[in-house]
C-alpha cells in the first residue's frame, strides 16, 4: 500500500491516513487502559498513577504472551471466541438491557395491560432471540469454521 501511494502521487494523503489511524488507535487504547484504571480505583481505593501502572503493567505482560512462538496460535483462539461467542452475548444483553430491563418497573406498574405485554414479551421475544442466538452462535458458526478449515 505504501509503495502504491507513493507511485499514484497519493504518499502524503497515505501518510495522513495512516498517522490518523494511529491516532486513532492510541485514543482506544487510552480508552481501554482508563476504563480499567478506573475500575481498579473504585475496588481497591489505591491512586491514579498506582492503578494506572499496574494496569499498564499487566497489560504489557498479557499482550507479550502474542510475541512468543505461538502467539499466533493463541491470536487466532482468542479472536475466534470474542468475535464468535462473546460480541454475540454482549450485544444480546444489552438489547435486553436496554429494551426489556431499563424502566421495566416503572412500565409494568402502569396498568395491567402494561404488565401482560411485558409477560408477552419475555416470552414471545427474548427467549427466543436467546435461543437463536445460542443455536447460532454454537451451531451455523462452527459449521462454516469447520468447512473453512477443511478446504
């Protein structure tokens, strides 16, 4: 790609591009990294800078596991169970969050009809969609994944 910005007269337009990504993934990095510090904070009570280099820390032990011989072994792994089984969970609960959950008793409490269609609703929508979910994600993914890895 670099090669061919630079013969198309595009390299500083490249250039741009890929320093913006870089950016880009600094910012989610520092995201990540202050989620966590954060979080640490509120469990143990300890400061800023003491969360923040133990989280640095571990991470930076974590991530050098993907360096060794067969970090690419254990990329493939961890990527297959994030993107196949726990990105489907995690936006599967936070639809129920947001659609059933959030306000469900304030919903419930205003009449019983309210109450009903939210009966309705756990029945006749999320278990299903849960139970899908659960077929598709076990089921139609490890199929394609075998097929893929037989060819």
């Amino acid at each position: 790609m670099p090669a061919a910005a630079v013969e198309s007269g595009y390299g500083g337009t490249f250039g741009l591009l890929c320093f913006t990504l870089w950016l880009s993934g600094l910012d989610s990095a520092v995201g990540f990294v202050e989620g966590a510090v954060t979080n640490v904070i509120d469990h143990t009570g300890c400061r800023r800078w003491q969360a923040a280099l133990g989280v640095s820390i571990f991470g930076m032990i974590l991530t050098t596991t993907f360096t060794t011989n067969w970090g690419w072994i254990l990329f493939d792994i961890v990527d297959h169970y994030i993107s196949d089984y726990i990105v489907i969970s995690i936006g599967l609960c936070q639809c129920i969050a947001v659609g059933w959950i959030f306000e469900r008793e304030s919903t419930s409490s205003r009449s019983e009809g309210h109450r009903k269609s939210m009966r309705a609703l756990a029945v006749l929508y999320w278990f299903p969609v849960i139970t899908m979910s659960a077929y598709s994600s076990f089921g139609l993914f490890e199929s394609a994944d075998s097929n893929v890895n037989t060819a």
